[in-house]
C-alpha cells in the first residue's frame, strides 16, 4: 500500500510538473498587438526593429529578448543579426518568440510612454533605413494595371481597352532591378543622374517571400510570403541615344540607375495585413498634389498569378522581392505640377503610400556634374539627343 501510495504520489507530482512546465515554456501563438519589422541605424548600427503602437515605436528586438530572457520562466533563444535571418527563421519558430516578446512587454507596460525602456526608442529618433540589405533580386511587374497600360486615355478609350485586355491577358512581363545601389531607405534622397531629366515615380506594393520555392502555384501563393513593404520603381524614360544598337528602348537605362528602388518604411508580416487583393490600396503624392491611386482591382495579373509566374522562371528565395507594378498617372497621363513639368524635378518631394503599411517619403536631388576624365563612353544627358528621337 505504501509503495502504491508513492508511486501514484510521484506520477501525480510528474503530472504537475508535467503541467506547469509545458504552461511556462510553451511559446506564444498569437500576438496581442500588429506589429511591422525592419532595419534602424540606432547609435550608427544597423538593428533589427519591431515597429509597434500605430507605427509610432521602435522595439530593438535583440535587447528585448535578452532583457526578458532575465525571468526565469523564458527559455533562451538567440535573435537573428539582420532581416534576411528573421525572414529565414520566422517560419521555423522564430515568429513565435517575436510574438512572445511583444506580449511580454505589454504585459509589463514596457511600451507606455512614461515607462519606456532604453531600447525603445520613437520612430522620430532612429533612422530608417530599408528594411532588407539586400535581396538576392527584385523581381519587378511592368505594366499590370489597366490604368497604366492606357495612360492619357479618356474613360470610354480605357473602358474599351480593359475590356480588351481582359480577354487577352497573356502572361505577366517581369523585369529585376539592381538591389545594393539601387534600394534606399526612407528618407534617402533620389538622384536623378547627371542631363538624365526624363525621370518619373511610379508606386508599388513589394511582395517579400518568406520561404523558398520554384513552380509554386497561385493556390500557395501566399504560404511562400513573408509580408509586404512599400516600393517605389524610379524610371528614366530618357532611353538611349541614336546610333549602336538601334532600339531606343533600354530597361537597364530605365530602371537600373542608383536609388531608383526606395523600399520600406517596414515589412508588415502577412498575417497583420491580410489578402492585399482585398485590401491593396496605394497613393503618390508629389509635393502635395496626388498623382497616384489604385486599388488591386486595377490589377491585370493578380498576385498569387504573379508569384507563380515568376517562381517558374527562378527559383524564389526568402528575403527576395517582387514588386506588383504601378498603376496610372505616369507617361501620357502623368500630372503636371508647380514646376511645369510632369517628369521629376530638383527638389521635388514624393511620398509613396500604401494602406495599412506606411509612407515613403523622398526628395529628389539632380546630379550636378560628372567626372572631366570620362572618355564620352557614359550615358549622354537627354538633351543631347531629345530631338534626334
């Protein structure tokens, strides 16, 4: 009797502990409060963030985690040294212990204004830099919205084109972009290389993958996406000049030069943003006047499309971007401004906006001059050619 009675005694205390073990350690499944990610020069030092409370603070993930790490009832886990690791490991259970960071501070007020801790700092006092230094490739959709595909045309003109269109969509046209050069932060300005005064905004929403992938169809699209940023496709419709190669169409001319690939503010993960087919809805303001807006109806492929599209050409990796294209108020349809101009000028200010993701804002800056020993093998300034087209 004895031996029973400890016996069931000691399984009945493994069973407590059993218990209370599993409800210490277990992690989190759920986040109390959205947040977004990114990358802030905090003391000059490129840092992971979280971005919290309506965008409004920047969380160092790595010193939360060490800091909560001190109760005893959390397990260690190391925190990754840039995006690109948070991006790898979120799926892997990484997106859990973020959760868990962020529930554990507001559980402890860390997040309140009178009580915030040194690594927690307001978005005004960090720099922004963008969000993923840097994709192995941005994958870029031209032309995918009517409304870009028929710029400068009348509503019965664009009606009858989309209705075209839509009978014969084809299959999506991809372009890549540069990326180290040619990605910028928030804030950073925009140059316009040097006689190159052709220069237009275009807005678009930046898919990030999250997970690896080649072949993967529109049905699971989305469980190969990480979240979604806000991209601008700077482009130089200058084209090239006459002689050589004799199409005056270039797309490395138009939209290779550097800063012409702004990305950020943050990434918001897919599961704060929900289907961007259902909610997509994006603005370019160019010093104050609106020149841009869309929704993802004005889509031709729709994104699930695109990233099978693209995943059978190349293999898609975490960390990489595709960029859904822009809609209208570009080329014929573009806005003319203060300036006179419709094309960009020196120190023009554009803010690129999506819902429920964030701004953009940047001022653009003309290059003064190029180096006196070039040989003339560089890329002309417009003006020298303009006529000659």
């Amino acid at each position: 009797m004895i031996r029973k009675s400890l016996i069931s005694l000691t399984l009945g205390t493994a069973l407590v502990l059993m218990t209370s073990v599993a409800s210490v350690f277990a992690q989190d499944m759920e986040s109390v409060e959205p947040f977004k990610v990114g990358t802030f020069a905090i003391n000059d030092v490129p840092t992971v963030g979280l971005v919290v409370r309506d965008d409004s603070l920047i969380v160092e993930l790595e010193a939360a985690n060490r800091a909560m790490e001190l109760r005893p009832q959390y397990a260690k886990m190391a925190m990754p040294e840039d995006i690109l690791g948070l991006i790898e490991q979120y799926e892997y259970g990484l997106k859990y212990r973020v959760y868990e960071v962020v529930n554990w501070m507001v559980a402890e007020g860390l997040l309140e204004s009178r009580n915030l801790p040194d690594y927690v700092h307001p978005v005004a006092d960090v720099d922004i830099m963008a969000p993923i230094q840097y994709p192995s490739k941005v994958m870029n959709a031209a032309v995918n919205f009517y409304t870009h595909a028929c710029e400068g045309c009348t509503a019965a003109e664009l009606e009858r084109r989309t209705r075209e269109r839509q009978e014969n969509r084809g299959v999506p046209y991809l372009f890549l972009k540069p990326t180290r050069g040619a990605i910028v932060g928030d804030g950073d300005d925009i140059i316009m290389p040097y006689g190159r005064d052709e220069i237009e905004y275009e807005v678009e929403m930046a898919i990030v993958f999250g997970k690896a992938g080649k072949y993967v169809s529109a049905s699971r699209a989305y469980d190969h996406v990480f979240g979604y940023m806000v991209a601008m496709d700077v482009s130089d419709r200058g084209g090239r000049p006459p002689g050589g190669y004799g199409v005056r169409s270039d797309w490395f001319v138009g939209k290779g030069h550097d800063t012409f690939a702004p990305h950020g503010p943050w990434i918001v993960p897919k599961e704060f943003y929900g289907d961007p087919m259902d909610r997509l809805h994006q603005i370019t303001v160019v010093d104050g006047v609106t020149v841009q807006e869309a929704r993802a109806g004005d889509m031709i492929h729709n994104i699930p499309e695109l990233i099978e599209y693209a995943s059978s050409l190349i293999t898609v990796f975490p960390g990489d971007v595709l960029q859904s294209g822009t809609s209208g108020g570009t080329g014929a349809g573009r806005v003319e401004r203060a300036t006179g101009s419709g094309f960009l000028v020196d120190g023009e200010m554009i803010q690129a906006t999506i819902d429920g993701i964030g701004t953009l804002t940047h001022v653009v800056r003309a290059e003064g001059s190029v180096p006196a020993d070039l040989s003339g093998a560089q890329l002309p300034p417009v003006s020298t050619y303009r006529d000659n087209r």
